[in-house]
C-alpha cells in the first residue's frame, strides 16, 4: 500500500482502447476522431469472468457484482 506517495495532478488511463482522445486530438486528427466513434457506438469489451468491489459507506457497505460474458 502505498498512501501519501502518488503524485498530485490529474489521473488518467493512457489505454486508448477504454480512454476517449481528448477533444484538441480530434479536431487535428482524423483517425482520433474515428475512435472516439468507435469507442461509444461499439464500446469497449470487457474480458469474460466475475468482480466484486466493495467500498465502506457511512450508511454501510456499498458493493458491486459485475458478471461478464466477454461481449459488448
């Protein structure tokens, strides 16, 4: 566990496959501009097999079961 060592600033995924291009990256570039209507017509596959996460609320647990069968 490493809290308190990561680095301030904003934090984001650099898979192109999951991460939309930025706005700048489709008005110069054509191919960006395909993915972004790829990436929300098609969405993005998820690999088959089952997660759980679970976060503590003030109220309780506050969990998620996600099931996946590896299609869009």
């Amino acid at each position: 566990l490493l809290l308190g060592k990561e680095s301030a600033g904003p934090v984001s995924n650099l898979d192109g496959k999951v991460v939309p291009p930025k706005r700048q990256a489709m008005k110069r570039s054509m191919e960006a501009l395909i993915h972004h209507f790829k990436l929300y017509t098609e969405g993005y596959r998820v690999p088959a097999g089952e997660v759980y996460a679970a976060v503590e609320a003030p109220k309780g647990e506050f969990g998620v079961y996600l099931v996946s069968d590896g299609t869009n």
